[in-house]
C-alpha cells in the first residue's frame, strides 16, 4: 500500500484539483483566446543558461508568436567535450555559449516532453516539471526540450496535439538550418553587409538559428516522452512522425516512453471499477478534466484522443510502424488497464513495447515533485534511461532490458 504520506498528500491533491477544475468550468472565457497561459498557483522555477548549480543548463523559447508556444532546453554538461569549451556570454546574458567553431561540442541525442496536469495545469517552469527534466537529461545523457503546449480550457481540443505537432517540425527546422549554416548553403546578406550579419534567416526575416541545438543536436536520435495526458501528446506526436515519414527528416523519432497515459474510454475497465477513487486522480475528477479539454460539442470518452484503442474512430490505427514504445504504470493507478492494454496491442505487431509496472505506486509516482526522492521513483528514472539507451547510443543495441 502507499505511504501515509502519499495518502495524506493525495487528499489534499485531489481536493485543490477539483476546486480549480470547478472554478475554470465557472469561469467561461468571454473572448478569443489562443495562447498558452500559466496558473498563479504554481510554483515555477526560472531558467538557468549556465552549469554552474547542477551541470545541467536551461534555456526558454518563444516558438510560435501567435499561439505562444513556448519550449524549455535542458542542455547537460556532457555535452562539453572539453571543459575549456565552457565560455560565458558577455553583457547581461552570462550563460553558456557554444564555441564558435564548433570544435569540442558533443553531439547528444533529444528527448521531446510532454508535461503532465490533466490538461488544464502544469508547465514547462513548474517545479515538479523541471526537476524531472534535469534528472532525465542528466540520467539519459540527452537534449531534453519541453513543450509549453496550451491549456484548456482557454484552448481545448486540438490545441494541445497541434502544439506536439508544431514542436517536433520545429525541431526539424532547426536541424535543417543548422546543417545549411555548416554547409554554407545559405548565403543571405543580413543588412547588406558584406561580411559580417550573415545569418540564416526564415520567410519572416527573424534569425532562426538556435545556438545550442545547431551545436549539440544529433537529429537522427530523437525520443517523445509524455507525462500522464503528456503521454497522450507524446503518442499523437509519434502518429504523426509515422505518417509523415521522410517530410521531418532529418528527425527521426526512435523511441517514445509513455508514462501512466491519460486514456480512458465510455466502457469502464476493471482497474476503472476497483480504483474509481483512487489516489491522486480519482476517475470522476479526470471525466470532468475531459469535459473542459474536449469541445463541448464533441464530447465523447472514446474520442481518440482518449482512447487510442477504441474500434471505428475516424483514423484507423497502424501500430505496427510506431516507434518502440516503453509504458510505464502505476498499481494503484486506475487509468492503468488502457495503458496495459495498449502496450499488449503493439508488442502483437511486434512493436518492442515493454511494460513497468510498479508495485505500490500511485498516478504520478516518478514525475510529482514530492516524490521524486522516493526509492521507486529514482528507481523508474533508471530503468528508463537503461531503456532508451538501446534507441540512442551511437555504439548500437548493445544495452539489454
């Protein structure tokens, strides 16, 4: 069974949760509103663009001026080949700067996240959110870039899926200038200067270039990982990156980890019956984080974007193309069946998809910030990390599960 502490903390969880689900349903917006918001509540954690507290530098982005979309990179200090390539920018930046030459810069797989908080709280700043991040950077020995996708329900269905979507193409673009910036096939004059403002430069004349993924991203080596509903961003994202095939090159998603995923459907499951009320996320209060995420005219439990696995949705599923895929669950978790089952369906078209199960563990066991120093939740952050290694170490598939 959970802690006392787990049990306690859960009350107080679900019971803020409920009263903030309450009062967003009671507070309609009154106006067009189509940009990522933040919660006052929450407690954030600001960037950090140097090594200097943990060896691992933060970077936030504004990608998208009209919808706001906004990313965090997590940037480890493996990534330095040398400690002499650690420079500090000058003026008020002071964070680290890659060298010029690109010389001593490593290049370092990618992991695209997708944050939790049933779909109308959360953030890439939030205090649970960036813990996790640096630890998985650090652990996997990876880029690791959140997406700040929007909020219901100032932005309801699809919003959330086109944020995934619009990240993991800009991540492509990014590596396509990158690569033409080495090559020097672009060759426009900034300013009409002859020698100097050179820079690669969009359809709207903003420079696109940024510094530390044109320095350490690998492209080849990209990895989605999704976080409660995160995960079913993170699996619409890999659907996507399989049917576009060769458009995002050169991305090419390996491997996705969905952790305790967000599904739920019209016909309840076992683990749905017997953990209605478990901890954390009772079912009742997730039905209605549905009911603000979805559109109101299309409400439905077995929308696809709630359940992946239910016969006649408008877009058949192919499993048999997705990316390996390793699910993580939780005992006491009552969303974990449609988890199970999802995971049982792509290992039938032999799709790699291994299952954690962990036992005496609650929904958001290895991602809450409270627990993250507990025993199983270090320990999930491992078996991950051993995991994904298969899928984006440079010697091969030499790392066994």
């Amino acid at each position: 069974m959970p802690s006392l502490i787990v049990k306690v903390y859960s009350l107080l969880f679900k019971y803020n949760l409920n009263r903030r689900l309450q009062s967003l349903i009671q507070s309609p917006i009154s106006y067009p509103f189509n940009g990522v918001v933040s919660r006052a509540d929450e407690s954030i954690i600001t960037s950090n663009p140097s090594f200097s507290t943990d060896g691992v530098a933060t970077k936030d982005l504004h990608i998208d001026s009209l919808t706001c979309l906004s990313l965090r990179i997590y940037l480890p200090q493996s990534a330095l080949i040398s400690l002499r390539n650690l420079e500090s920018g000058e003026g008020v930046y002071g964070g680290y700067v890659p060298g010029k030459n690109g010389k001593n810069c490593k290049k370092l797989p990618v992991i695209l996240q997708f944050h939790g908080g049933a779909w109308v709280t959360g953030g890439i700043d939030t205090v649970s959110n960036d813990v996790f991040c640096r630890k998985l950077a650090k652990s996997c020995d990876a880029i690791v870039i959140a997406v700040g996708y929007r909020l219901a329900p100032e932005s309801r269905f699809p919003a959330a899926f086109e944020d995934g979507v619009a990240a993991i193409k800009w991540l492509g673009k990014q590596a396509n200038l990158a690569e033409c910036s080495r090559s020097s096939l672009d060759k426009r004059i900034v300013n009409e200067e002859k020698h100097r403002g050179r820079q690669i430069v969009d359809g709207f004349g903003a420079s696109m270039v940024e510094p530390w993924l044109a320095a350490h991203l690998d492209p080849s080596r990209c990895v989605l990982l999704g976080v409660s509903c995160g995960a079913n961003i993170a699996n619409y994202v890999a659907r996507y990156a399989v049917e576009a095939g060769k458009l995002l090159d050169p991305i090419k998603v390996v491997a996705q980890i969905l952790m305790y995923p967000f599904f739920i459907g019209n016909i309840p499951t076992h683990s749905e019956m017997k953990l209605a009320n478990s901890y954390l996320y009772d079912k009742a209060t997730c039905i209605l984080a549905w009911k603000i995420f979805l559109p109101e005219t299309d409400f439905n439990l077995d929308h696809l974007a709630a359940n992946p696995l239910k016969p006649g949705n408008e877009k058949p599923l192919d499993l048999k193309h997705m990316p390996p895929t390793l699910t993580v669950v939780a005992q006491y978790d009552w969303m974990r069946d449609r988890a199970i089952a999802y995971s049982e369906e792509l290992r039938r078209v032999n799709v790699d998809a291994p299952l954690l199960d962990y036992k005496d563990a609650v929904h958001d066991f290895a991602t809450l910030y409270v627990l993250q120093k507990t025993p199983k939740a270090q320990a999930c952050l491992e078996d991950i990390s051993i995991w994904v290694k298969k899928y984006i170490s440079l010697r091969g598939n030499e790392f066994s599960y």
